[in-house]
C-alpha cells in the first residue's frame, strides 16, 4: 500500500532560562520592552507533523512517502529520516526560505515565550500530487495534515478530483481555519483523524452533528488521550480501544502523530480496525515514554512482547507476520 504523508516538516529549537520572565518584567514600561535571555540549554529536535508520522511508519517497516516543503537546510533532517525507511524524494526544496522553525524559551516556572517561523512551510501548496503518484506507480492513500493552509486544500481538492482517497487530519489548523474550510478539508474522506477536543471543534464550526460528519467520511478516528482511541462508522456501534500501558510519562509531545503512524501501518497491512487502532496506542506511547517526536526506537520483540501484554497473545501473532521494526 502505497501512502503519501502530506504536512509540516519542521525543528524544534528549545531553551531553558533558569529564572522567571515574570521578574525581568518592569509593570509601566510593558509598551516598550527590550529583553535578552542568557539561556542554559539548547536541543534541537526534529518535528512537524507529516515528519513525525513518517518517521513512525517507518520505523514500522513500512516506507511512507513524505510530500511537504523545506529549505536548503533540510539535508541533516533528510538523511535521518531516510534511514529510517521514509521517502524523501517529493520533498520540495525551497531556493529562498529556510525549513520552519519553532523556537521556544522556558522559564524555571514553565512560563514559554515562543515563535514560529513558517518558512519554506509556505510552498507546500506549489506540490502537485500527480507527479508523485506517477512516480511510485500511484497512491492508495493521501494522508492530509496540517500544512500551510493553503497546501491542505489544495491536495485535498486534488485527491477528489483524481479519486484517490484520503485522510483528513486538520488538528491543529482547526483553530484557524473556518467552517468552509474545514467543511472542505472533511467531505469525502476515507478516514477523518482528531482528538476528542478537535472533535467537538470541528462539529461546531462546521454547523455539522456527530451523524452529519459520520455521513461525509468512512471512517473517523478519535484519539481520546489517557483513555485511548474510538472508532465510528454510520450504522456501526463505536468501537473503544484501550491504550497500551506506558512505562513512563515524559513529554505528550508527538504522542498523536505516533498514533496515526501505527495506525496507517495497520491499514497498510490490511489488518482490522481494531488492530490498527492498537498499534497506534502502542506506537504513541513509545513517545509518550521519551522527550521529542523522534526520539524513541521501536525493537521488535519488545514490540511484539508489550503488544501481547496490552492486547493479548491472539491479537501480538495477528500483527507479527507484518511487524518489520527498525531495530532489531
């Protein structure tokens, strides 16, 4: 199964100040402030969205083609994800912008002070998704994630217009996009993807009831934090998945993208619902587990092992004969 991740590819430039923003602040003079942090730390972590469920996916075993836009500077963040199975070669690289950025300082009381460059982010609506198709020998899927704005109509627009069909996961874009546009991004999906919060966002904005939505798309998928996933279709009672047991908790970060990713790997595998949803809450808490989208590894015993634990033995041997982790 042949899939393209459409989205954001970004890095994360994160900062510690070992003090409180609140005490460098002077109350009558907040009109004209001028401030530098001496800070203590710096990681760089690799990020965006579309970034993040490819590199998932690949760590699966599968190879997932990523379609989005970066700047000259992508090269490093290329190479990683290429060894980690992902297909970078519709990548588009931009000649004036650099690949986006968030940059965030934290203070010792977690107050953030934080920007986003969007960058090369800008020319993913410039993407046409024919090339690509034409390039692999055609899409089974087109998964559209938060993207510039611009970017994600037009590749869903693109996907109707040549019957491909896709996922529709807007989440984060939802707070800025209106209810056209949202309307838009969800009519004729395969598989509707959002949080339970982005649930309820996307049904007021849209004008649209639960049943309204079910009605437009095959299948939505709702992950539901601690509590794990639901599933709907019309017709069909709700199915609940629990989560996989964590180990740990250390940054919720990401933890949604690895859930698509495990998911996507299930259909790609042609495996149940319920199995794809179980891999996806195996997948997110393997990030739940680390500090930053792309830190964790995925080993195929411990897999297949914590797999039988949360899900069962019957449900680990269903999954194993596809199980292709990157690391052994």
């Amino acid at each position: 199964m042949r899939i393209a991740v459409t989205g954001s590819i970004a890095t994360d430039h994160l900062m510690t100040f070992p003090g409180r923003f609140a005490d460098q602040l002077i109350a009558d003079q907040l009109d004209r402030v001028s401030l530098s942090f001496l800070v203590d730390d710096l990681q760089i972590r690799r990020g965006g969205i579309a970034a993040n469920i490819s590199f998932g996916m690949g760590s699966l075993g599968l190879a997932p083609i990523l379609v989005g836009a970066v700047g000259a500077d992508f090269a490093d963040y290329r190479s990683w994800l290429e060894r980690h199975g992902v297909d970078c070669e519709s990548v588009h690289v931009s000649e004036l912008h650099h690949t986006a950025r968030f940059l965030c300082t934290t203070d010792e009381t977690h107050n953030q002070i934080a920007s986003f460059y969007t960058g090369a982010m800008a020319e993913a609506r410039e993407i046409e998704l024919q090339p690509i198709a034409d390039r692999v020998g055609g899409l089974d899927l087109v998964v559209v994630s938060p993207n510039d704005p611009d970017a994600m109509l037009r590749h869903t627009d693109e996907a109707r217009l040549r019957a491909i069909p896709f996922a529709a996961d807007p989440s984060q874009q939802i707070a800025r996009m209106d209810g056209e546009q949202i309307r838009s991004l969800v009519e004729g999906a395969a598989y509707l993807f959002s949080n339970d919060y982005e649930k309820a966002l996307i049904e007021q904005k849209t004008g649209w009831s639960e049943d309204d939505v079910l009605r437009r798309v095959g299948i939505r998928v709702t992950t539901l934090g601690p509590k794990g996933a639901r599933i709907d279709r019309v017709g069909e009672p709700s199915l609940h998945v629990p989560p996989a047991p964590e180990l740990g908790k250390a940054d919720p970060t990401g933890v949604g993208d690895a859930f698509r990713a495990g998911f996507l790997a299930g259909l790609a595998w042609n495996l149940g619902l319920e199995r794809c949803a179980q891999i996806g809450n195996l997948t997110a808490t393997h990030v739940l587990e680390r500090v930053g989208c792309q830190e964790y590894e995925l080993k195929q015993q411990v897999f297949l092992d914590r797999f039988a634990d949360a899900y069962g033995a019957e449900a680990a041997a269903e999954i194993a004969p596809h199980l292709r982790c990157l690391h052994p």
